[in-house]
C-alpha cells in the first residue's frame, strides 16, 4: 500500500544513485537472490544494504554498551583473576556481548563449544 509509505522515500531512494554502500552491492544482490529475491533495481539492492549496514551498526554498538556494562560490574581483583589488568581502559568484546544483545533483536546464537574465550574473557591476552 503506498499510502504507507514514508513520505520521503522517493527522495532517499533518488540519493541511492550516487551512493556507494558500505555492504557491495555484489553480495547485497547475492544475499537477496539466495534468500529468494532477485532483483534488477539497483536502488532496491543499495536501500537494502543501507538497511543491513544500519542493522549492523546498531548491534555493534549495542554490544559495545553491553561490554562497557560487564566491564564496570567486574570487581578489579575478579577482573586481575580473570586476566585482565584493571587499570587497562581498553575494551575486550566477547562473543557472550554479542549473544545477548543479539537475543534482543530476535537472534539465537550460541557461542561454540570450540571457541577460545573463557566466560570472563581470554584469559592472558589483556596485558
């Protein structure tokens, strides 16, 4: 239905033209076809990576504010047990930040059994 439709999208999708994406195109088509969508609009398939590019961002940061949360409930001698030096600002984002704000957009994922961090984080690697 256009009457849903933002009012704006005709000029958006006028600047698409231009715009060189962050996500190629190639693989925003490519994604599209193996999901079932084939499309010849190249708006369509930048207005999608735009899309995916937005979706991206706001899960990173999400995951950085996470981070910074789990860094600061840390006591500094559970911080030193579990590798990290307290005095060290810099931020170590685990695999664990990334689920669980995952979890909030609709996302399951589990870490694998495999994967090299710790709970707490890899222990020896934050000097």
């Amino acid at each position: 239905n256009m009457a849903k439709l933002p009012k704006d999208l005709p000029r958006v999708l006028a600047t698409l033209d231009d715009y060189s994406p962050t996500i190629p195109d190639e693989l925003t088509a490519h994604c599209l076809e193996k999901s079932g969508h084939h499309t010849d609009d190249i708006k369509l398939t930048r207005l999608m990576s735009v899309a995916a590019q937005s979706f991206i961002s706001n899960i990173v940061n999400d995951s950085l504010e996470v981070c910074k949360r789990r860094k600061l409930r840390m006591q500094q001698r559970r911080q030193r047990e579990e590798g990290y030096n307290p005095r060290d600002k810099r931020l170590m984002l685990t695999s664990e930040d990334l689920v669980e704000v995952l979890k909030e957009y609709g996302v399951n994922m589990k870490v694998s059994p495999y994967h090299a961090e710790s709970k707490g984080g890899p222990k020896g690697l934050a000097k």
